[in-house]
C-alpha cells in the first residue's frame, strides 16, 4: 500500500487536465486538420475533388467507384482549417502549418505533426521535399538554429540520463567529453547530409520574442515503425544496415511515453542534423509497389527536442539544477499510405507490410473516434492505444498537453477516389478531437532573477573594456544601460590626527563621485531631451501615417470589392470550364471506344472472310476428290460388270454341255437327276433372307468335267467320284477363330451387319474403354481387335477390325503390334436388285453357278456382303 504522501507526490507529478470536466473550454484546442491536393501526374486524368472556397473541398464519385454503385452519385463536402491547392509552395505551407509549432517549441510547447493519405499523395514530399525546394522538416530545423543561434550553450553541457530527461554538466566535464569526440572524429566519419537542403540565411526569418536569458540546447532522435516494430534509425553500426534491434515503448516519471534506449544527437547547426537525418533516411524501409516507385513501408518519426535553462545572476554559466529544466519537443511524422491490395498487387513481403501499415492506421481511427466519443459525452471508455505502437507513442499528446496538426494529402485523380474518401472522413472525425493547451511558465522569474541580465552584463564588459584601454581616455562614450560613479571606496583608516593626507584622499574621491554624478544628470537629461524631441517628430508622423492609412484603406477597400467580383467571375468560368472539360473527355472516352468497336468489328469481318474462302477451299477440294473416287468406283464397276459377263457366259456354256450330257443318260439317271432338281429347288425354296443358308445335296457339289462319260464312269459309285471342295481365296472365314485369347474392343452400341462373314471370337474379353493396363497385360491375352464402324463415301454402312499381337514391355505393361485389317461392308438391296435378276434362272443354272463359287451362300439381298483382308505384314 502506498502512504498519503507518495500518492500526494504522484499526483502532482502527473500531466494535468486529463479529462474535459477539468478543464474550461478556453483550456483547450481541437486538432487542426489542413489538406494538400497533389497536381494532376497527366493531362488526362480527371479530377474528383474541387476546391470550392479557402477552408472547403467538393467530393464527387466518378462512375467506376465502388461509393458510387452503392451511395449513388451524391457529392460531399468536407472542411478543413485551410485548404492549399496544387499550385501552393512548400514555403507557404510552412508558414502556415508548421511554423506556430517551431514557435511553440522555442517557447517550451510540444507539438505533433504527421502527414496522412493514400499512397502517391505526396506526404513524404510534404515533409522531406527535395533538393532546392525543401520540405517541412528541413525548414524546421533552418529556422531553429537561426533563431538560438547565439544562445546556444557548450556542447555536453546537457546531457541525456537515458530515462527520458537530461542532466547538467560543469564547464570542466563537457570540455571532456567535447575533446573525446574531436578524437573520435579525426578518426573518420563520413558525411550522410545533402547540402542542396540547406537554405540560406536569406531564405530564414528569425522569431521574436526569445527569452535571451536561457541557454539552448538542441537533440533529435529518427525511429520507425516496421510491422508493428519500433526501430532505432540512428543508432551506431553501418550506414546502410537495416538489421536494427527493436527498441520497446515506456514511460517516465512524468508519464510521457518514449522509446527506450534510442539515441539522441545533439546537434549545433543544420548540417549536423541533416547528417542524422540522412544516415536515418539511407536505413528506412522503402520498396517499389504498383501505386508508387518509391513507396514508405514504415512509418517514421524525427523528433526535435529542445532542452533550455536559465543563467545564473552574472548571465554566463547554467545554473546547476534539474529542476529548472524546460524540455519540449517537436514530432515530424510520416505515416505510410494506405493501400488496397486488389490495387498494389502485393504477395508476400509487401502483402505483410501494407496488411500491418493497414492496421496501425485503423488502429489510429478507432483512439480518436473513442477520444472523440469520450469529450463529446463525457464519458471515460477506455481508449485502445497499445494496439499499435504508433498510438503507443503518442498517447501523452492526447491525454496530456501539447499541439497535434495534421496534413491531409490527396491525390485527385478519379481512380484513388475510393481510398480518398476514407481518408476524408478520418480527417473530419478528427478535426472534433481536443487537445489540451500547454502551460508556460518562466523558470527565472519564478526564483527572482531579472529579465535582460545576460545582455547587461555582455555590454557592461564592453564599456569596460572600453574604459580601460588608455586610448578611450578622453572621449565621450554612451554605456547605455550602465551606469557607474567609479570604482568602490578606498580603505582608508584614521589611526592619528596626522592622517590628514587620508582625509584629502577621501575628499578628492568624493569630489570625483559627486562630479560624476553630475556628470550623469547632465547626460540623462541631454538624452531626455533628445528623447522628448523624437517623441513629437513620431507623434507628427504617427498623425500623417493614421491619414495616409485612411486614405489606403478606402483604396483597399474598393479593390477588394473589384476582387471579389472578378473571384465570382473567375469560380463561374473555372466551374464553366471544368463542366465543358468532363464533357469533352467523356466524348473522347466515347469516341475512342467506338473507334474499338469499329476496329473489332472489321477485325471480325476480315477474319470470317478468310474462314469462308478456307472453307470454300476445303470444300472444292473434297468435292474433286469425291469425283475423282466416283470415277474411279464407275471404272471398277464396269470392269466388275464385264468380268461377270464373261463369267456368266462361261457358266452357260459348261450348263449347255451338262445338259447335252443328261440326255444321253437313261431313265435311272433321269429319274436321280429329277430328285436331285427337286431337292435344289427344295433347299432354294426354303432358303428365306437373313437366315443363315442350309448345305447343298451332295451330288451338287461334286466337281463335273467336260470329258463325255464311258461306262466306267458311269459304273463308279458317286462318292468315289467327289473331289475336293471348291474354296474362294477371297471368301476364306475370319482368322479371328484361332482359339487365342482375343480382346475385343468395341463401342457399346454396334450395328449387326448380318451377314456370314461376321467375325465369331469365342475366347475372348469385351471392353468398351481401355481404362487399366491390365486390361491387355496379362497371361490370358495375346491377341487384340478394335471395332470402328463408319459409312462410305456412298453412305453404306462399313465395318472395320484393326487386329494386331499384344506383346509385353520390360516395364511391366505392354504394346500391341497391329498386322491385319478386315473390313466388312453392307451393300443396299436396291442396287443389287438388276443383278439378282440376272441370276434368277433355273434351278440347273442357279446349282451349277452355286458348285462353280465354292459353295458361296447365295447373293440375297439379306446377306449380301463383301469382305475384304489387307495384311500389313
């Protein structure tokens, strides 16, 4: 448990005023919120924001933002403390933002300054600049070295505790120290500044009202903010080392927040701290994305401190007490942009970085919408700083004391509309933030020392010096504020009444003091007089002036009033100008995507063209190649025709001779030749299409000759007389019954031809789809046939075998050899319908034609068939 006391001595160690009950309205200050507006990057890009009035901008959504689709197309307006249009300087935007907080930090105020927006908006060109055109932080430190300048102290007289405050050395111990750094620097240190941000003294206008009775000392510290990490950009080690150990966020005494162990410079000049800053800046993260070249992937903070305490009675040395200390500091921070991904196109390293820049912006949203929420209704929620280290940092400037400004930068181009529009509305939200105001107090009145003392004394040593060299003797000097009637009283003693030469030395010393101090009068009232009279002459210009400042006031008056009706004039042709320019850039979008349309149009033209003549090639082709088999297939059928001309005149001949043969037969003969006529027509008779035909007499297919038969042959009995069969090369059955094991692969749906010369595998494997080696690689199959039915050039129905060896691989599978094709083909009835005719003579004729082809089956338009083998081997 903690005493009264201890709670008493923390409370009073505590920032103050930390809720809006404590403090009155005049007690505080919202955030001031400014907007930057980047130049358009190319002629053709259209804007979306319009500046409508100093302080005001005009939002409108373009028609592909995702706003528009599902707000409609509705205009916001948003403002802001100023608004500086493309064509501001960095000077003007200096003096208008930055420099109160220079001034407040001079005058013992914190202050914080960041940038924010979208990436590409121009944020770390608003800070940083570039060469002869700087930006806001070296202007800041420029005009900081000008203005104490002079009133800076001895380098280490101030000197960091590491705890977040600073201690005072003596004359002695920062001499030292000051001497261990010469040598360390002659030892060889590279110089990282850009002298192109140097500015010139010209350039510079120096504040006033500087208390010239403190000595100053200046120290900065860069750190940045990489995923959520807080790294230490000055600390030693290689200039361009980027593998920094993390640094953490605490607290001091006061209850200020500070990174731990960061290193801190000082600095005595501008050059120096462009050195840190340099070595700083050639350590940052920065990477190359869609949106921007040279793209932040950190947010970085340089910090300026500015440590003064007063000089002692004689205005020389520091008086040696922490307690009179004055710190401030200024906050420069760059905050990275935010991005959407579907945008930048980001993957791995960058897809992680803008993910945590994303969420430490969020997390700045939600601390001052919970502020925001907290003043507005009184409330105390808890505010969720230390879910990002950023907010972490600066939570004090929220709760404590200080300035908080903030540059909104926007690029607008319509297609950042979407982002811009988010970072609007932070910005507005933000504006409602308050900050409490700093307390100055003057630490040399509070302990009764004069104001002036450090510039008496310098011109007191100068008249004295002065004085006392022996050619100054008799003129006439003005010692201004100094004013003496000699040197102190001599110690003098009165030890006799002879001491009379004492009492003439005492005397004479008078008479000098009381001369002098005539003397004086006599100056003081020439100078008073000089005084009255310069007072009269400004009174009569004072008087011509205040005429004069009528006059020129009625003349600025009217050319305002000329002004501003030319300003009305100029807003009504720019919103004129700016309408006509939306209109003629959506007709040029018009115009160049018909001149699209109409180029793929003619693009499609030309190309159906091309496949028309393509196609009108290939058909012409075909077609003579159609003719040409037509003639062909006519040449073949005439031949065919002739052969069995031939053929069937041959068969009449030998039936002619055959019938001479019969009659000279007796009655037995003719009574078997009866029966055996009787049996053929039977067997014609019962022959039906589509059934498979029945097996001739015996006698009918016994080979006859035409030799006339003897007695011998007429004796011998009939199967003595048989020979061997007829057999037809051309009509040999199928070599698919060879009792192999055969795998059949066919489709599912086959057409039955029908016919005699079917194929008939009895051992063997039917597959539709070949889905498994296994199929074909083993024991049980050595042989492989493959169905394919397709129609002709005449449109009859063809049947194809493709039959081959299935041989084993060394690789466990198999191959097959393919060395046969059979085809099959069904010939339509109607036109073998003249041939059929032909051969319908007598049952003589039909069984002598049937004996000469070798028992082939009958040509009935059922079973009407060809069957042709080719070998590949």
């Amino acid at each position: 448990m903690k005493s009264a006391k201890s709670k008493q001595r923390l409370n009073e160690m505590r920032t103050p005023a930390r809720s809006k009950q404590n403090l009155n309205q005049g007690d505080r200050d919202p955030v001031q919120v400014f907007c930057r507006l980047r130049p358009m990057q190319r002629d053709t890009d259209i804007s979306c924001i319009k500046i409508i009035s100093p302080t005001t901008i005009l939002m409108s959504p373009p028609a592909s933002a995702i706003s528009y689709r599902n707000e409609g197309n509705r205009t916001m307006k948003y403002t802001f403390k100023e608004v500086f249009p493309p064509e501001a300087n960095q000077q003007e935007v200096f003096d208008k933002v930055a420099l109160p907080l220079v001034e407040g930090l001079i005058k013992g105020k914190n202050g914080l300054l960041f940038t924010y927006g979208v990436t590409g908006s121009g944020k770390t060109f608003t800070m940083t600049g570039e060469p002869q055109n700087c930006g806001i932080l070296p202007r800041c430190l420029n005009i900081i070295f000008k203005t104490i300048n002079e009133l800076q102290a001895h380098k280490y007289i101030f000197k960091p505790d590491k705890m977040n405050m600073f201690d005072i050395q003596t004359e002695a111990e920062a001499m030292l120290e000051r001497q261990q750094e010469l040598h360390k620097f002659k030892s060889g240190k590279k110089n990282n500044s850009n002298p192109d941000l140097a500015m010139s003294d010209t350039d510079l206008t120096k504040i006033e009202g500087v208390n010239e009775d403190n000595q100053y000392a200046v120290f900065v510290s860069y750190v940045e903010i990489y995923n959520n990490s807080v790294f230490d950009l000055l600390e030693d080690g290689p200039a361009i080392s980027k593998n920094l150990p993390v640094k953490i966020i605490r607290e001091d005494a006061a209850h200020n927040m500070y990174v731990h162990g960061v290193t801190e410079i000082e600095i005595k000049s501008a050059e120096e701290a462009f050195d840190a800053f340099y070595l700083g800046l050639k350590r940052k993260r920065m990477a190359h994305t869609t949106l921007n070249a040279e793209s932040s992937r950190s947010h970085s903070v340089f910090t300026i401190r500015l440590v003064q305490a007063p000089v002692d009675e004689m205005g020389e040395a520091v008086i040696q007490n922490k307690k009179f200390l004055s710190i401030s500091q200024l906050s420069l921070v760059d905050l990275a942009g935010s991005e959407r991904t579907n945008r930048t196109k980001n993957t791995g390293q960058r897809l992680r970085e803008a993910g945590n820049i994303n969420k430490s912006l969020m997390t700045l949203r939600t601390c001052m919408e919970a502020l925001r929420e907290n003043q507005i209704n009184g409330t105390n929620n808890m505010v969720p700083y230390r879910e990002s280290k950023i907010t972490h940092l600066f939570k004090n400037f929220f709760e404590g004391e200080g300035q908080v400004r903030m540059i909104v930068c926007a690029n607008p181009r319509a297609e950042d509309y979407d982002e811009t529009l988010q970072v609007m509305r932070f910005a507005e939200m933000a504006a409602e933030v308050e900050v409490a105001k700093p307390q100055i107090t003057d630490v040399g009145a509070t302990i009764g020392l004069m104001s002036g003392r450090r510039k008496a004394n310098r011109l007191f040593n100068a008249a004295r010096d002065n004085i006392i060299r022996p050619e100054a003797k008799d003129l006439e000097l003005d010692l201004g504020l100094v004013y003496s009637l000699g040197p102190d009283f001599p110690s003098l003693e009165l030890n006799s009444s002879q001491a009379s030469h004492i009492i003439k030395e005492l005397m004479a010393h008078l008479e000098m003091r009381i001369n002098r101090r005539e003397t004086l009068k006599r100056s003081k009232a020439i100078k008073d007089e000089r005084l009255r009279s310069a007072l009269l002459e400004l009174e009569k210009e004072s008087l011509e002036v205040r005429s004069e400042n009528a006059s020129l006031r009625g003349q600025l008056a009217s050319a305002e009033r000329r002004v501003r009706a030319l300003e009305e004039r100029l807003t009504a042709t720019e919103n004129a100008s700016l309408s006509h320019q939306r209109k003629l850039a959506e007709m040029t979008e018009y115009t160049s995507s018909l001149k699209r349309d109409l180029q793929e149009k003619e693009l499609l033209l030309s190309q159906n063209k091309l496949d028309k003549e393509k196609q009108k090639k290939i058909l012409e082709r075909k077609y003579h190649h159609k003719i040409a088999a037509e003639h062909e297939k006519a040449k073949e059928i005439n031949s065919e025709k002739e052969r069995l001309r031939n053929a069937i005149e041959e068969k009449e001949n030998r039936l002619r001779i055959i019938a001479e043969a019969l009659h000279d037969r007796g009655d037995n003969v003719d009574s078997h030749k009866h029966t055996g006529d009787m049996a053929a027509q039977t067997s014609v008779r019962d022959f039906t299409p589509g059934s498979t035909p029945r097996a001739l007499p015996a006698h009918l297919l016994t080979p006859f000759s035409s030799v006339p038969q003897t007695r011998e042959t007429r004796d011998t009995p009939t199967s003595s007389r048989r020979g061997v069969a007829i057999a037809n090369p051309r009509h040999k059955r199928s070599l698919s019954a060879d009792g192999k094991g055969w795998v059949e692969h066919a489709p599912n749906k086959i057409v039955p031809m029908g016919t005699v010369m079917k194929p008939n595998i009895n051992n063997s494997k039917f597959v539709n789809k070949l889905t498994n080696v296994k199929d074909i690689a083993n024991s049980k199959s050595s042989k492989y046939c493959l169905i394919s039915q397709e129609q002709d050039t005449d449109g009859e129905l063809e049947t194809k075998l493709y039959k081959g060896d299935i041989v084993p691989t060394c690789g466990g599978g198999a191959q097959v050899i393919f060395n046969d094709v059979e085809m099959l083909k069904q010939f339509s009835p109607t036109k073998e319908r003249e041939s059929s005719r032909r051969t319908s003579g007598t049952c003589a004729r039909h069984s002598a034609k049937r004996r000469e082809t070798g028992s082939s089956p009958p040509q009935t338009p059922s079973n009407t068939s060809k069957k042709q083998r080719v070998d590949d081997e």
